[in-house]
C-alpha cells in the first residue's frame, strides 16, 4: 500500500504540465526539433508544399507521442541511428547490398525485414514459454525480443525507402505502396500499439497471443516474398503518385493493427473464458467442427469431384464458400489448440482478468475506429483528387464502409446497451476477418473477380 | 394496467432506437457487399451472357447492377439518417439537462448505491475536509456546486461535458455527410427519367444524332462524367454512363486537346499520363492553358477535370495483307483506327474494322535465362474482320516479332467472342525478320506444279534407294502426295482427319493415319527443301528445320485462323486520345464538413469522459468527525476512474491520520 499522504499530496498539489517533464524529455524534444528541422532544411525543395507540412507537424506529434509514452523515445533514437548506419554504408551505391556485410546481413532493408520476421516468431514462443513456466525472465526476453524485432521492422521501411531512390532515383517513394511494404508496416505497428498496451497495464502474459496474428502475417509476408518476389522495389503508378498516401495508408494501418490487436485480445477472453467455462466450450465447438467439415467436405468434392463445375460463377462461389470454410477450420482448430494449452492450470494464475482483456479491446477498437475513420476520409479526399470522386463504390471503399460500420455496430452495442462478454468478443474477432478480407481479400479475391468480370 | 403509448409516440420510440440503428448498420453493411461481388454497371449483355436470361431479369428488377442507386438500398439509407435525426432529438433535451445541472439534490440513498461509491469516517472537522476537496477537484479540472442542506453537505462536481458534443458531432456529422452525398447524387436524373422528361441515349451514335431528351440542362447541379477526346479535338459536352446507356451533359465551356503524353519508366512501366489542355470560354478573355495529370486536376467554373483514362485517337495505320492464299492478294491499305473498311479483290467481301492502335504494349518476356521480363513489345493494331454474313473475327496483331523460348515469331491473337481469351498464332520469321519465307513456303505447298515436281523427286529418290521400280506405285504415291499436301495446305492436320474419317472404315483409319503422317511428312519436307533450293540454300542448317517445325506448327492452326490474310502492320502515324473525367460537385465541402465533424467527434466521444463526483459531508456529534461518502460515475475509461476514485479515498483517509 503506498503512503497515504503522497496520495494526498499528488492531488492537493497537481504538478503543472512542465513539472511533470523530465530531462529527458526535454532531450528528447531537441533531438525531434533538430532532426525535423535539419530534414526540412535540407530536403525542403524537393517536396510539395503538403508533404512540408506533414514534416513540420510530426515534429510536435512526434514531440508529443514520445511525452506521452517514453519507450516510444529509445525506440525513435534506436530507429534513427540504425536507419542512418544502414543508409551510410550504401554510400549511394544499390550493388553495396549485397557486398558490405553491415548491409548484406543486417540492414538492408531484406535482411532487416528478415530479422524482424525471425525476431517476432522467436518473441512469440518466449511469451507463451514464459506464459506457461511463470518465468518472469523469459517473458522480460520475449519483450526485449518484440522491441528488437520493432526496430528492425522499422529500420527496414527507412533503409527500404532510401533504396528505392538508389534503385532508380524515378522510382523513389515511401514504401507503402503494395502488399510486401503494407505487411511490415502492419507488424510494425501492430507491436508497437502492444507494446504501448504492455507497459500501460504492466503485463506480458498475453504477448503470445497478440504476437500470434503479427507471426501470422509474418508468414504471409514471407510467402509473399518469396514466391512472387514482391520484396523487388518497382516503381509507383501514376495513380498512387500523390501526397495522400504518405498519410491515408498509415493511418489505415494503424486502424488495422489496433482491429488485429482486439481479435487478439478477445481470443485471449474467449480462451480464459471457455477454460472456466468448459461446458460452454463444447456448446461452440461442436457447431463450429461441423461447419468446418462441412466446408471440407466441399473443398475436397471440389478439387478431387470428377464433375468440373461448368458454370464460372458457381465455381466463384463454391471457392468463396471453400476459403470461408477453411478459415472457419484454421480458426476453430487454433482456438481449439490454444485452449487445450491454456487448460495447463498453471496459466491461470498469472493470465490478466477477463475485466482487463475487455478493457484492452475495447481501447484498441476505439482506437482503430477513430483512425480507421479519419483514413477512410483521408481515402475519400484522395479519391476526390485521383478519380473525380469522394466516393465511387469501388470494391475497396465499399469494403472499407462495411468494415466501418461493422465496427459502428460493436461501439453502439458496447456503449448504448452497455453489452459485453462473450459474444462481444467473439463479434471482435468476426470483426478480424471482416477486416482481412477488406484488407486482403478485396486485392486478391474481388480484384480477380474484377478481371474475370470485364467482358 | 400500463396505459397504451400514444401511436406517434411509438413510432418515434422505434425509429430513434438503438436495435433499429445496429440492425440499419448491418443490413447497410450486407447490402454493400452484394454490390462488390457483383460487379456493377457493366453493359448488360455480359450480364446475361453471365446469368442467363431467367436470372438476369431478376437481378434488374432487384436492382443488382447499379445497386447504391437502386430504390430499396437509398431508403435504408434514408432510414439511417432518419433513425440518427430521431436519436439525437430524443436525445438531445437529456444531455442539455446533463451539461446544465450538476445534481446537487441528489439523495444519500442514491449516492450509496452507486457503483463506485465508498464511505469513510474522518477525524477532520468538515469545513477543513471541504476546503481540501474543493481545491482536489479544482486541481483535477472538476466545476462544482455546493448544496448545503439541514444536516450536511453536498460536494457535486463533474468534468468532460465536451463528450455529449461528441454525441451530437459524430451523429449530426453522419447526416450532413448522408445530405452533402444526396446532393451529389443522381436522384433529380432518376425522377426526370420516372417523369420521362429525360431519357437515356443507347446507340453509339455522334452528338448531333443524340435526341434532345437525352440531354441535360447545363445548369444541372450536380454531374460525373466521361468524354474521349482526340489530340486537336474539341468538346463541349460530357457523357454520363447510366445502366446500359448514357445521357449527354453539356458544359460552359469548350475544352481542347493539344496534346497527350505517357510517359514511362525504365522497366516500361507507365509513369505518367498528362493531357495538355485549353478551356475557351467566352467570359474568359483569354483561353485557358493548362496541362492535367493523375492526382492533379483542373478546376474551372466549379467542374473539375480529371485525367482518368487514355486510348487511341484514330491513329493513322499502313496495312500490308499476307495473303495466306496467292489468290487472295489484295492491295495495301492506309487506313484509320475507329474506321472501317471494305477489302475488295476478293471473291468474298469482307469488311476490316479497325478498333485500336497501341504504341507501346508491356509484356512479361521470359529472357534466355528463364526470367520473366516486363518488356516493350512495341507497337499492335487490333481490328475486326467481318464476312459477309455478318460473323467477325478480332484480331490483335503485333508490329514487331516476339521472342517466345528463344526464338522470334509474328505473334497474331485471335478470338471469335468479345470476352474471350485471345489465342495466339505464332509465325516464325525469315532471316529478313519477315513473313514472307512462311508464306512462300505455304504458297509453295499449294502449287500443284511445284509440290509435283518435289513430291517425283523425293518419291524416285526414295524408290531408287531401295531398288524399286514399280511406275503405278510410284505414281500412286506422287498422287496421294499431292493430295495430302493440298488438304494440310487448305485444311490441315484436321483436314487429314476429316478425309481419313469419310474414306475409311473405322478398323482401318488408325493404320491409314500413320501411312498418311508419313507419306505428307515426306511431302512436306520435300516441298521445303524445294523452297529452299529456290532460295539458294541446298544445305539445311538446323536453323532452317527449326523454322520448318515452327512453320508446320503455324500451319496446322492456320484453319482456325478465319481470316484469309495475315494482315499486317507496316507503319502508323499515332493520334492519342485523353479520356476525361469531369465533375461538379457542390456537396463534396458539405460532406468534408460532415467528416470533420465525425472525426472530432468521435475522439470527443472516445478520449473524453464524463464523470461525476459527488462528496457528501455530514459533521458527526463528537467534534471535528465527520462522515463521508465519495460517490462516482463515469461513462468511459472505467478502470481509470476506479483507481482515481481509490486515490481519492485514500488522500481523505490521510487527513484523518495526520490529525
């Protein structure tokens, strides 16, 4: 219990605003300043006059976020330095990649990529080792691990950036313009928004399953890599040539993270849930196997039937039945693994409340919906400028509308009739996968469709 | 007995209510996604071609092509905003009496029963204990009242009123935004077209044959739409794409093409399209110059215009017709793209349709190390071929040969129904680069005389090599030479089939085919080498059967091919087009306006709390005592406001153990 005059004192006499400043943030504050202004003079002719605004209003922001969450200072300064390091030993040359060691091994941005991706699954297994032995050093090393991997995922867009002017100076551009660039940052900031929620609530216990998703995605970006070499730098359409990206996709993928971190989190409710709630588990999971194998069932008549279906779009939908069915698999079977672990009572104890895991999806949904909304503006008012629209019902708004409303539906729930529990968090991860295909599916999926449609 | 509510009271109850907004939610979000599975606003004969004709009327009257304008997704919409207005009309007089009153009547009762709510006993007199709250909730941003009554004291405080103006800007944000798109909607087009004051345009036709209905006024409001425009041409109208149709807007002003660029890339990719643009218009004094680009429109008199799309102006295209038969020649043609033309000197008519000129076309090339390039194959004409009775074929012919596993060929797609695949035909070219080493050896196999003469050499060669002399078999040999020659040449290795179906019985026709392969095989070559002895070359090289097997290739596809010519392209004078977009939209700064008001309300309504904190003092008999009750409510961040409240009670309990 701490000493009841301090409390007193603390309210009677509220540090102003300046007092509660450290020097170090002070110093924290002049590096922001030197560094945003240092940039602006010295690259200021070569942006539009709206991408100098952005650089001069990240100052304060940047000022801002790092006051209001200080691991976010060491971090910036680690980014920093090591994306400088990384730039230098290029010494402008793109064949320097692949001779210097500092480069080939570490940050060019493949290789820092490649260590973030290794980092995150490495972090993964140590906050679930840590989880289930209550070892309170391995989940200590499964965060410094995360904070590694969330440099070397952001080392890896800067170094990435620069490389893309070494590459051909044309093809220049901030690398958020396909699925490879948008998958770090989605890590990135997906671990980040996690590691705020960490140190805020001062418990690791459930980084396994929030690293999970990052792991997830992880994969995919390693797939993606690999087998359709999308880490290769080419340039940007005309249509992406603008401002607004600089600010629409961040934003959205800041919605994104915070999306991918409630699912999580909810997972992490579902599970402890259904640990206390056995009888209710089964009550899920008999209805959700059946659904699954029945999807099955049409996947395997679909691929190994031997009537071709004739019909295009029967085929269409057979296939987009075939894909919800197996997601619905990989989900039930995860929940499924994930609780047969967490039934080791250990985990029990030091696992936060279902109160606290509530608490944390419902901050991250707040969250994602305010920036999911302003960049979904952001995307209207860019749209506005590339295509004559605000708003055209393009497969992409349209899904970004329903992902919105979607999570409309779940804030007036949450607020208005005050719902909580089980099928808010199950509505949450539904929520996850509605995201995704927003995300995903609309590119890979509707876009397909789009090609097969134009007659 | 409960009374019966009054019927309007009801319907208010029910439009303003929150299962009706969760469930307007969803069914919106449902209905969206129709409309992004199904692709909307194409022609309507791909949609049959896709449904059938039974399903296809259903989905029309269901509104399924242009779903976000049909009738039945506007009144969910409508609904929407309905439901929000109602919401914050019911709501509206609760939360002006929250940000007014601080509820400084509140009953003792009430205060204990609340959530967060704790009593304590202080040894403190109450003035004392007051003073110390009142400057707590000062430092901690609370306004308060004090409401002293007959035997205590009430503290009632509360912060965060800017969350109710939250409510109000997200909620009146929504239905500014939904007012601000109703302005930019088509909904005056749709009721002129119930009224039948407008009716749409369906036949491609130039705007002088466009009937007056089908024209829009020039002050219409709002507008979206489209317009190609060749370089040097002028326009003063804009077509707007209305289900299988169109209607015609004019505008204030003539725009002028003067030039239209692409630029690419060093991959070949394109880097950008700009439009070198002139507005004249007759209250400017001088005419506008202005080049556009993607990402960066032109605004004039509130239209604003878009590059959006970019295609062949009517290029100028030289035309050279390989006749696949020495009986087809006809001569060349200079013609242009969006032209069509009748190709005479035929026995047959047929009319050429030139639909498109492209300069530069990227392809994925797979280099000789087995990497798949995006490369420039250069220039392709794409023209229709149509007989007589009205059947045509499409065809996509490239200028230049493409490297396809190492080896160029003449590369011609073809395909019979618009949508389908194109299928290509691959003609290998001459040490010249050319067609023409392929169409003399074709035409050589259709020369009676030559193939003659090759097929009695090859054949007396072959006889003299095994000592044979048999004149009947020789000369029946030379016959079916001859005749397997002319059908592989007219009809190919089908044809064979076909002739070997109707002249044999099925027992025999296997064995028949493998004597038949041979027998042309050695026809074949025979009236290749011929060729080639024309040439000069008595030596083959395997270069030269390369070509060989590539030619036989070529030709067994060539009955499928449907046009009797190898149309090709010789040289081209490139007109580009610019495809414009130009819209006005007056309700695009109501909408922003909405979206502000949403996103600073919906951090107000997130990041903003509203508490209240009440302190209930009553001074107790025995002096300098006093009981307490800390009560509280919050409507967002609840664990803060709980270890808030916790702080708070211990601050008061230290006061009574530093006395």
């Amino acid at each position: 219990m701490s000493v009841p005059s301090e409390a007193l004192n603390e309210l009677l006499n509220k540090p102003s605003f300046f007092q509660r400043i450290k020097p170090t943030d002070w110093v924290w504050a002049a590096l922001v300043v030197a560094g945003g202004l240092f940039a602006f003079v010295k690259y200021a002719h070569a942006m539009d006059i709206y991408e100098q605004a952005f650089l001069i209003l990240a100052i304060p922001s940047m000022i801002a976020l790092g006051w209001s969450w200080r691991a976010f200072q060491p971090y910036s300064v680690a980014v920093t330095i090591l994306s400088l390091l990384g730039i230098s030993l290029y010494s402008g040359v793109y064949a320097n990649g692949e001779t210097v060691f500092g480069l080939k091994y570490l940050f060019s941005s493949q290789s820092a990529v490649m260590w973030m991706s290794a980092l995150f699954v490495l972090a993964t297994l140590f906050y679930f080792g840590g989880l289930f032995t209550h070892h309170e050093f391995t989940l200590k090393t499964a965060s410094a691990i995360t904070w590694t991997a969330l440099v070397m995922g952001f080392v890896g867009l800067m170094v990435r950036w620069y490389e893309s002017y070494l590459v051909d100076p044309e093809f220049g551009h901030i690398p958020v313009s396909n699925l490879y660039e948008v998958f770090i940052l989605f890590c990135v900031i997906t671990g980040l928004l996690y590691m705020y929620y960490e140190g805020r609530y001062r418990t690791r216990t459930m980084g396994g399953f929030v690293l999970l998703v990052i792991s997830a995605a992880v994969a995919f970006l390693l797939w993606y890599a690999f087998t359709r070499e999308a880490d290769q730098i080419r340039p940007l359409v005309p249509a992406l040539k603008s401002y607004w990206m600089k600010i629409h996709v961040p934003a959205n993928f800041i919605g994104y993270g915070a999306f991918a971190l409630a699912a999580m989190t909810s997972t992490a409710y579902l599970v402890k849930y259904y640990y206390n709630n056995p009888s209710r588990l089964v009550a899920i999971l008999v209805p959700s196997f059946i659904f699954a194998g029945l999807f099955l069932w049409i996947l395997l008549r679909d691929l190994f039937g031997k009537e071709a279906v004739a019909n295009p779009s029967f085929t269409f939908i057979l296939s987009a039945a075939t894909h919800a069915g197996m997601i619905a698999l990989v989900t039930t079977a995860l929940l499924a693994a994930l609780g047969y672990l967490l039934l080791l009572p250990s985990t029990q104890k030091n696992f936060p409340s279902l109160d606290l895991l509530e608490d944390i999806t419902y901050k991250a949904i707040a969250l994602g919906f305010a920036f999911f909304t302003v960049a979904t503006i952001l995307g209207a008012m860019w749209a506005a400028e590339a295509w004559g629209g605000y708003w055209s019902w393009d497969p992409k708004e349209t899904w970004a509308l329903i992902v919105w409303l979607n999570y409309a539906a779940w804030l007036h729930f949450r607020f208005s009739k005050g719902a909580h529990g089980t099928p808010m968090a199950w509505w949450a991860v539904v929520g996850l996968f509605v995201t995704l295909f927003a995300f995903l599916g609309v590119n890979m999926f509707l876009s397909g469709l789009h090609s097969y449609g134009e007659l | 007995m409960t009374q019966r509510k009054p019927y309007s009271t009801q319907v208010m109850q029910f439009l303003g209510s929150m299962n009706l907004a969760i469930t307007l939610l969803v069914v919106i979000a449902l209905a969206s996604i129709i409309g992004t599975v199904l692709q909307q606003n194409q022609p309507y004969p791909s949609y049959v071609i896709k449904f059938g004709a039974f399903w296809f009327d259903i989905f029309r009257i269901l509104g399924l092509y242009d779903i976000y304008s049909s009738v039945w997704f506007l009144t969910i919409l409508a609904f929407l905003v309905i439901s929000t207005a109602t919401c914050i009309v019911r709501n509206t007089p609760g939360i002006v009496r929250e940000l007014k009153h601080f509820r400084e009547h509140i009953q003792e009762k009430s205060l204990r029963l609340m959530k967060h709510s704790t009593a304590l006993h202080l040894t403190q007199s109450s003035g004392e204990v007051q003073k110390t709250a009142e400057t707590i909730l000062k430092n901690q941003g609370y306004r308060f009242k004090l409401q002293q009554n007959e035997d205590n004291i009430v503290i009632a405080a509360k912060k965060g009123s800017s969350h109710y103006w939250g409510y109000w800007l997200t909620h009146i944000g929504m239905i500014v935004i939904c007012l601000g798109g109703l302005l930019d909607s088509r909904l005056p087009i749709m009721l002129a077209e119930w009224q039948g004051t407008i009716k749409p345009e369906t036949r491609p036709v130039p705007v002088s044959e466009i009937a007056k209905e089908s024209f829009l006024s020039p002050n219409n409001l709002s507008f979206r739409g489209n317009v190609n425009i060749a370089e040097g041409q002028k326009t003063d109208v804009i077509f707007l794409p209305i289900r299988d149709s169109y209607l015609v807007q004019p505008l204030p002003f003539k725009v002028e093409l003067k030039d239209f660029r692409v630029e690419h890339y060093s991959t070949g990719m394109p880097k950008s399209f700009e439009s070198d643009l002139v507005i004249y218009d007759s209250d400017l004094a001088q005419p506008i110059s202005k080049t556009i680009s993607v990402n960066h429109p032109l605004i004039h008199k509130g239209i604003a215009i878009y590059q959006a799309d970019f295609g062949d102006g009517g290029s100028e295209v030289d035309l050279k017709f390989n006749p696949f038969n020495p009986n087809y020649k006809v001569p060349d043609l200079k013609g242009n793209v969006f032209k069509d033309y009748k190709i005479t000197g035929t026995s047959a008519q047929y009319k050429l349709e030139l639909t498109d000129f492209r300069l530069f076309n990227i392809l994925p090339i797979t280099d000789d190390k087995g990497i798949v390039h995006q490369r420039n194959v250069g220039p392709s004409v794409t023209f229709k071929v149509r007989n007589a009775a009205g059947e045509a074929i499409e065809y996509l012919n490239y200028m230049s040969p493409i490297m396809i596993d190492n080896r160029n060929y003449i590369v011609s797609g073809i395909r019979t129904k618009p949508g389908e695949a194109l299928k290509y035909l691959h003609i290998p070219i001459d040490e010249k680069g050319t067609v023409q080493g392929f169409m003399q050896f074709l035409h050589n196999l259709q020369n009676p005389e030559l193939v003659r003469r090759a097929a009695s050499s090859t054949t007396q060669q072959s006889m003299q090599e095994v000592n044979l002399k048999n004149a009947d078999i020789e000369q029946q040999v030379i016959e079916s030479m001859i005749r397997l020659t002319q059908v592989f040449a007219t009809r190919g290795f089908e044809g064979i089939s076909a002739d070997i179906n109707q002249r044999f019985p099925e027992p025999q026709r296997a064995a028949v085919n493998e004597a038949f392969a041979k027998v042309l095989n050695v026809a074949l070559r025979a009236v290749y080498l011929e060729t080639l002895k024309n040439k000069g070359i008595t030596n083959p090289t395997e270069k030269d059967w390369l070509f060989y097997d590539d030619s036989l290739s070529a030709m067994a596809n060539l009955p499928l091919y449907g046009s009797p010519w190898y149309v090709q392209l010789t040289g081209f004078k490139q007109i580009q087009a610019s495809g414009l977009q130009m819209t006005r939209s007056p309700g695009q700064n109501v909408v922003y306006l909405g979206c502000l008001m949403l996103v600073l309300g919906v951090f107000l309504m997130f990041y903003v709390a509203q508490r209240r904190i009440w302190i209930w003092l009553k001074p107790q008999e025995t002096p300098n005592t006093v009981e307490m009750i800390l009560a509280g409510t919050t409507n967002r961040q609840v664990s803060e406001f709980e270890k808030f409240m916790k702080t708070l009670r211990q601050a008061f309990e230290s006061m009574s153990v530093r006395s």
